[in-house]
C-alpha cells in the first residue's frame, strides 16, 4: 500500500534527515559540547510533526536546558564502558534472546543495507545494528527519497520511502524502546534522558505516519 504521507516536500525530508544525522553524530560521542547541543535541539525541534507527541516533546525540554555537566561521563557510562554498558546501543543487544552481538539480528540489518546497495562494513568495525549507523542508514534513505522528488520521479520516490518505512518498522522500531527504557532510567544527566525520550518517540512516529508493512 503507498501511503499519501509519501508526498512530503523535499523540506520536510530535508529536516529529518538533518535531525537523523545530529542524533548520529551525538551517539558517535561527538556533540558534547555547548554547540553541539544547540544543534542537536535545533534540528529536532524543526520537525513540526515530531512536536505533536507527547514523549517527545518532554524530552525536548530536558535537552533544552543544554547542561552539559556530567554529559561524557554518563555517555560513557551507559554506551561506550569500560565496564558493562548500562544501555548498549546495538539491536542485537536487545533482539538476540542471548543478548549477544553479530548475530543473526546484525546480519539481517547488513542485508537491507546490501538491497539498496550499500556495501557491508570493514571486517572488525562497528556493528551493522550500532545505533548511529542505523541512524545514517534512515537519514540516507531519506535523502535519496529527497532527490527522487526533485526530479519529479515519484515512483522511485515511493520507492525510497517505502525502503525508510520497511526498514523503522522492522530493524529499528522492535528494539528502540527497550533500549530507551535502559537509558532513561539509567542515565544520570538530564539531557540523556531527554534523549531517552524523543528517540522512540521519533521512530514509533515515523513509522505510525507511513501506516503498517
């Protein structure tokens, strides 16, 4: 079924794409500072449709605070170690009954990428299911639903978008939440429970709005 949700403009692409990739980019540990916080929060909160959860909106108020006392730390602490993660950012962490990574549950993520062809990752490299890249694979997704539009090719455009739902609905959506869950109450600074809460927020929204797979 195509959902008439696809007829977004290329702005409205453009804005998750471009707050997509700050999650990213703050989940590869590379947005601590006073600056990259503020982006983070600009680029979330250009997302009118975002705005209208709940969830997501409490979360956006505890990143708005932009306190970044205490912030690497308690990244650390839950994503990076040393020690045992308190939240581990990988699928696999949470969809493998052992809770093990490069399984199964990273593969069948490698395989998605490999269908819109994207190459796999250097032996020895993060994971498949590792958060930020998951996030980037969305974010491209979007980007190429973007181009399509521009040109006018609205089949590749549906194209592009049904990929962007498919992939939220079945690689990223059954264990955001969870993961979450371990984040908000776990983490220790305000921001990163703010995190904790427009995360899933963001993908349950998604992809409520491009309908059932």
């Amino acid at each position: 079924m195509t959902n008439p949700g696809y007829a977004l403009r290329v702005p409205a692409l453009l804005q998750r794409m471009a707050a997509l990739l700050a999650l990213r980019s703050f989940f590869e540990g590379m947005l601590f500072h006073g600056e990259g916080i503020n982006l983070l929060f600009r680029s979330l909160a250009e997302v009118e449709e975002w705005r209208r959860d709940e969830g997501f909106r409490q979360g956006l108020e505890l990143i708005a605070r932009r306190d970044e006392n205490g912030v690497e730390h308690d990244f650390n602490r839950l994503f990076v170690g040393p020690g045992p993660l308190l939240a581990p950012p990988y699928g696999s962490a949470y969809l493998n009954p052992q809770r093990l990574l490069m399984q199964e549950e990273t593969l069948a993520v490698r395989r998605f990428y490999r269908r819109y062809g994207l190459a796999p990752r250097e032996p020895g490299s993060l994971p498949d299911d590792f958060l930020p890249v998951e996030l980037e694979f969305a974010a491209y997704l979007l980007g190429r639903a973007g181009r399509a539009l521009e040109r006018g090719e609205g089949g590749e455009h549906v194209r592009w978008m049904d990929a962007y739902r498919l992939f939220l609905h079945r690689h990223m959506g059954p264990w955001i939440a969870p993961f979450a869950r371990d984040v908000v109450g776990r983490a220790s600074t305000g921001l990163l429970k703010g995190l904790g809460l427009v995360l899933p927020a963001i993908i349950h929204r998604e992809i409520a709005d491009w309908g059932e797979c």
